[in-house]
C-alpha cells in the first residue's frame, strides 16, 4: 500500500489527464448534438460570421447559467462552451490540489508561492482588479 503522500501526488498528476479527457467527451457530446440536429444542413457561408442568435440571447454565451440553461435544454453550443469551461478549470484544479499538498507537507514558501498562483488566477477570471 502507498503512502498518502504518494497518493495525493497520484491524484494531481492524474488531474490534468482525467481533465482533459472529460472536457473532450463534453465536447465531443456537443459535437454530436450539433451534427445531430444540423448534420443535413447545407455548408455556411464562413466568409462573414455572425452570431447566430447571441443577441437575443447574450447569456447563452457569456454567463456560466447561460451555458447550464443551454446544456440542460441540449443546445450543442452550450455543451462545447461547457467543455470548454472543463478545459478551463482542470489546471485550476490541480493549483489548488498543490496548495493542499504544500499545505499538509507544512512547507509554507510554497504554500505562499501556490496561494499567490491561485489569487492571481482566480482575481483574473472573475476580474477583481
């Protein structure tokens, strides 16, 4: 049997592969959803981009309970955005597995060190300064 400090440095080296990993199957689901429903469709004109509905429904793209609203309701973009957020979260993640490691080893520069990484991260994805 390992120890436990094997098995937390186990869990943060399997965070970025079970991250990655999810956030594909979301969006292949996505992906799915879109051929699904817009499979038979003819080619767009990818010249000129265009939002599609996004102005009369700006949350769909831009908010968390947008993109939950649009996965409940199977919207194919709302599930590769979702995806997308995983993507996003996944090394965030495994900061904070790494601060909770530092922290049981009580070695505090590199506590402060991940603290630091995770409040610059999180102060830039929620715009605090």
């Amino acid at each position: 049997m390992s120890a436990p400090k094997n098995d937390l440095q186990q869990l943060i080296g399997n965070t970025l592969r079970w991250g990655v990993t999810v956030a594909c199957l979301i969006t292949l689901v996505g992906g799915a959803i879109y051929l699904f429903k817009h499979g038979a469709e003819p080619m767009p004109n990818y010249t000129a981009f265009s939002y599609d509905n996004a102005a009369d429904h700006p949350d769909y793209y831009t908010t968390l309970h947008g993109i939950v609203q649009g996965v409940l309701s199977m919207r194919a973009s709302s599930w590769i955005q979702l995806g997308v957020v995983a993507l996003i979260l996944t090394p965030i993640l495994r900061v904070v597995l790494s601060l909770a490691d530092f922290i049981r080893l009580r070695d505090w520069l590199y506590v402060a060190i991940t603290a630091i990484v995770l409040a610059i991260i999180l102060c830039n994805s929620f715009q605090l300064f």
